[in-house]
C-alpha cells in the first residue's frame, strides 16, 4: 500500500446495512444462520486512487450478540446458543490486524482475530472494501472451525454437522452512523 493518508476518517456500522451469514453442511440439510445486530467502527485513510493508505494502520472491529443469530429454526438456534455457551459468552468479534493490497483499489489480503467463547484465534482471507464520502463497505468470506474454538459439532444419531463453517460478511459503515 501506498504513503500515509492525508484525512483518517471514523465509519460506525450501520446495523441494518449490515449482515453476517453463518452457513453449514450436516448429513441432512445445510444450515443457514443469519446474525443481526451488529456493532462496530472502521478507522482507515484513503490514497488518491480510492485504494486503503497503509498508515496508520485501519482499524475494523466488529461484532454481535450471539443470542440473535437465527436459522428459523428453533430448536437449532437453541442447540446454537447451548454449543456457544451464549449465557456465559454473549457476544462474538472481529479484529482486522494486518492488511495488504492485492489488486487495486479494493482488493484486499488480511489476517485478523476471531473471539469466540472467550477464545481467540487468527484467521487471514480476501475481502473486498469501497469506499465514498460519507460509508464504507467491507465485504468477505472465510472458512471457520469451531473446534479452533475448542467446539465440538453436534451430532445426534444420523445428524452430523460439519465443523468448518463459512461465514459470509458484508459491512457497512457509515461517518457519524
């Protein structure tokens, strides 16, 4: 990335811009959860070209309460937060901790950490980011395990569920949001 920016500039999320898939494969269906209400802030500088200034550093943060992740279906949202310990762990977050260029202007290879049940993890993906004057969009996907997290899948009889999840993010944010 290029020289450091000449205006850093502070984005909060707009919740209901926002969204957070969380999809899985099991032996008899796959399982779609969507997340809603989620926080958080963008803090980045811009180049000329609309590409993201490598300094300072931008900052992105994220996160949501896992008790309104929904799969319409009740008794997997039940089973969901029981795995999650949602009582003890309220919240999940996201931290971007480095980030790279890849293809101009809104490419982007990063590394970051994921906290779940209190555990915290690494994880690096592309993800793609926009910008205009007033709202920045981060969009992206990455492969998760939950037994980084120490989780172990259901599984109950025939059902079983894969481990890896992929989770589908696209953030908007917006100045003064």
């Amino acid at each position: 990335m290029a020289a450091q920016a000449e205006t850093v500039n502070r984005y909060d999320v707009a919740a209901a811009d926002s969204s957070l898939i969380i999809e899985a494969r099991s032996t008899l269906h796959a399982v779609r959860a969507a997340a809603t209400g989620l926080t958080g802030y963008v803090v980045a500088g811009w180049n000329p070209d609309g590409s993201l200034a490598a300094a300072p550093a931008p900052i992105v943060h994220v996160e949501f309460p896992l008790d309104q992740v929904r799969s319409g279906n009740s008794m997997q949202d039940r089973e969901m937060r029981r795995l999650v310990d949602a009582g003890r762990f309220p919240k999940a977050s996201g931290d971007l901790r480095s980030v790279d260029l890849v293809s101009p202007p809104g490419r982007y290879r990063a590394s970051g950490e994921i906290t779940l049940v209190g555990r915290t993890r690494t994880y690096s993906g592309e993800f793609t980011m926009s910008n205009d004057e007033e709202m920045v969009t981060v969009e992206g996907e990455l492969s998760l395990d939950i037994r980084d997290f120490g989780l172990k899948p259901p599984s109950l009889l025939i059902l079983k569920v894969d481990p890896v999840l992929r989770v589908i993010l696209r953030l908007v944010a917006r100045k003064g949001a």
